[in-house]
C-alpha cells in the first residue's frame, strides 16, 4: 500500500508561505504607480521631501498603534 500526501490540506506552514509570497506579487504592482507618484511632483520643498514629511505623522500613529494595544474583550485569562 502506498501513502499518498494529501496536498489540499492547509496547514500554518503552507499559510505562511501563501502569505510570504503575496507581498512580492503585491510590491510588483504598486512599485511602478508609487515610483510615478514619487517622481511627477516639482515643488520649491523638492520632488520627495513633501511626501516624506506628509507620511511621517501616518507611520508615527501606526507605529504608536503596536505599542498600545485596546484592552481584551473577555475577563478570562490566557
């Protein structure tokens, strides 16, 4: 008798590497329509250092977001 694997099953290694090989898929997309954002602005501030200094408050509030998590929904302990 031989054992054959049963490849439709959805393990959390077979997760991880779903999910590990959407990013670049993802990133070969956005690059060329963010590198156009990045490039078309002419102002006196330069081509990048306004769209630098308008994502620094994002990136700070989703930074601060990883700290400070809402408290759990139910009473009980892990």
């Amino acid at each position: 008798m031989v054992a054959i694997p049963d490849y439709r099953k959805v393990t959390r290694a077979s997760a991880l590497v779903r999910r590990s090989s959407d990013a670049p898929i993802v990133d070969v997309i956005s690059d060329p329509g963010n590198g156009q954002i990045s490039d078309d602005p002419r102002t006196r501030f330069g081509r990048r250092h306004p769209l630098i200094c308008f994502s620094a408050l994002p990136a700070a509030a989703s930074f601060l977001s990883l700290w400070y998590s809402p408290p759990p929904i139910n009473r009980r302990p892990f």
